[in-house]
C-alpha cells in the first residue's frame, strides 16, 4: 500500500499567529523557505488552507520556488462558480508542472460572510457533490456542455484551459458526516479524517469501504491529520506537548474562540474522546484540540522517534494511506520530521512490502 506525506504551509508561524497582535501581513520569505524545507525533508505535498491568504496564489508563489513539492488546496464549494474555479486550478496545474490536488471543504456551517447562507449541511455536502461533477467535467470535456441539477444550471459549459495531470486534477474531501462518505465515494480519491483513536479510526475507514461497495466504486484512500511532537525521551516530548498545550490555552483566552454554528462532526467526535481520556491507544493526546476548543486537525501523537513512528505505522495497519502531519513550529518541525519519522515510516512500509510479496 502506497505511503504519502503532507505537511502544512502558511504565510506565518503557527504559534505566533494565535497572538493578538499577529501581524496581518503576509511573511513571503517564511513562506518560501517553508515550502523549500518541505521539499528538502521528503513530503509529498502541504496543505494550503482556507483563513491565511488565498490558497491558490500562495501555491504560485510557493511552486516558483521550489520543483517538485505538490499543493494540496482547500477550496470550499459554493463561493465561486465551479467552471470559474476549474479553469483556475487547470491553469494553476499546468503552470506549477503538474503538482496540484483540490482538497474540499464543505464545512459545518455556511458562510454568511461570503455571501453564502446555505444552513442544511446536508444540502451543502449535496450541493458539493454537483460542484465536484461540474469541475470535473469542465477539466475534461473537450466541448461545451449543459448541466441541470438542484443547485447549478450551466449552459455551454467549457475550459479551453485543461489541467495538466489526466485525466484530471486529483480531489480530496474532509468530513465525517454521512453526506461527506457518500461525496467523497462519488467524486474524490482520497478522504481525509482527522486523528482519532486506531479503534474509532479503523470503525471510520470500514464504514468507508461500507459506503463504496454499496455505490459500486472503488473505496478512495484515506488521509489521517495529526500533529507530531517528537522528543528525544518520552519525559522531553511530553513537556514538549504541555508547553504546546498551555502556549495554545493562552492564545486562545487573548485572542478569544470565534463563537461557531455548532461545531462540526469531527470537533464532536474529538471533544467526546477527550471527554474519556487526554491520551489514547500509546501516544494519542488530545491536550492540543481541547486547548482550542476543539475542531481542526489538533490532535498530536506525543513521544520519541521510534513511538511516533510506531504508532503511525499502527493507523497504516488499518488502511491510512496518506499522513497530514504539521508541527506547531512549522519550520523546524518539517525539519525534524523529514529528519526522525518520513525515513523510518518508508522503509518500513517498503519492508513489509517486500516481505509480503516474498510470502
């Protein structure tokens, strides 16, 4: 089974952005160097997200820098019209060599500030699945198309601009409600969970295979996001994560928690494990989401290289393909993991490969 490595990139350090007076302005240079130390450490891609910029310049930017390092972008379906947002990402995928993903996100809630009201999550995970398949078929029909569905009409669709990777740019979607399994199946290749416990994960990924098998599709691979503090003893990373921890509590008590519509699946999901316990299966600590409330890819596997390289390669057991691994100190980190844990976790996938086609 094929191993991937994404890490994060952002316009600014990820603890100092949480300060109150963070400065808005964009860090170029921090940019540049971070996406340079991803390539440099081994990643396959980063995630781009939604909040510091807007995704698709900032993987312009990034991709002049650098030559093979992927963006995987998060693009939110509904604020832009899909055949405008197709012949964005075809143009940013020939213009980069190749090297983008969309990655979806649906959202718990809509966003009246964008001018977008849609309450029922449900129809906005239907909304989206009509979406992916308008984009797909404007990165991929040679002639202009019509298109009639509940939320979109298109009349003479069409790109004269097609993406670079066939037989289109690769999709990625997160989400944890059933409306995200069913879109996910229809339209992507790769579903992304946030880091849960290896039993409630493993009830995930089989509830996955359920959904395709019942659609008649073949099952996309599946991504885990999870923070990595690494120390070079157990009692040194775990003061690594409560020093974390208490730098996230005080962040979030000056600059305050945005008050959200509900909180999503995957921010319930997180807050109820927390309820049962702070630490699960070895190295799972979920100190880092209950710090901010809950919500996000916040939850860290804590230890030494070898722990953390163990239990990642427990989550690889059970069927996650792709790792989403950022630190909170995003330089050094991707450093660190390109150092300690992408070498290890590799050769070891590729030993039991091996072994497996020898038996």
């Amino acid at each position: 089974m094929p191993i991937e490595f994404v890490g994060g990139l952002f316009p600014r350090n990820q603890l100092a952005q949480r300060a109150a007076n963070a400065s808005p302005r964009l860090d170029l240079d921090y940019l540049r160097d971070l996406a340079r130390a991803h390539e440099h450490a081994g990643f396959d891609r980063v995630l781009i997200a939604n909040g510091g910029g807007d995704p698709l310049f900032l993987a312009a930017h990034a991709a002049a820098h650098t030559e093979r390092l992927g963006f995987m972008i998060a693009h939110r379906p509904g604020l832009v019209p899909p055949t405008v947002a197709a012949r964005a990402f075809a143009t940013l995928d020939q213009t980069t060599g190749g090297r983008i993903r969309l990655h979806t996100i649906t959202g718990h809630a809509p966003e009246p500030g964008h001018g977008e009201f849609l309450l029922d999550k449900a129809e906005r995970y239907a909304r989206a699945g009509e979406y992916l398949e308008i984009i797909r078929r404007t990165w991929t029909s040679d002639q202009p198309f019509d298109y009639e569905g509940r939320f979109y009409r298109i009349e003479g669709g069409f790109s004269p601009v097609k993406p670079l990777q066939q037989p289109h740019v690769p999709i990625s979607l997160g989400g944890s409600s059933d409306g995200a399994y069913q879109v996910a199946v229809q339209h992507t290749d790769l579903y992304a969970l946030w880091a849960e416990s290896l039993e409630d994960t493993s009830a995930r990924i089989r509830k996955l295979h359920e959904v395709a098998a019942a659609a008649g599709k073949p099952a996309p691979r599946v991504s885990l996001s999870v923070r990595l503090i690494i120390g070079a003893t157990e009692e040194l990373a775990w003061k690594k994560a409560r020093d974390i921890e208490a730098a996230l509590k005080a962040g979030t008590a000056t600059r305050g928690r945005i008050e959200q519509q509900g909180l999503s699946g995957g921010a319930e999901r997180q807050l109820a494990l927390a309820a049962k316990g702070e630490v699960h299966d070895k190295a799972l600590f979920l100190g880092t989401s209950t710090a901010i409330g809950g919500g996000t890819d916040s939850t860290s596997l804590v230890g030494t290289p070898d722990t953390i390289v163990e239990a990642l390669l427990a989550y690889h057991d059970i069927g996650v393909t792709t790792f989403l691994s950022r630190g909170y100190d995003p330089l050094y980190d991707a450093i660190d993991y390109g150092y300690q844990i992408i070498p290890a976790v590799r050769e070891e996938v590729r030993r039991r490969e091996q072994q497996r086609q020898a038996a």
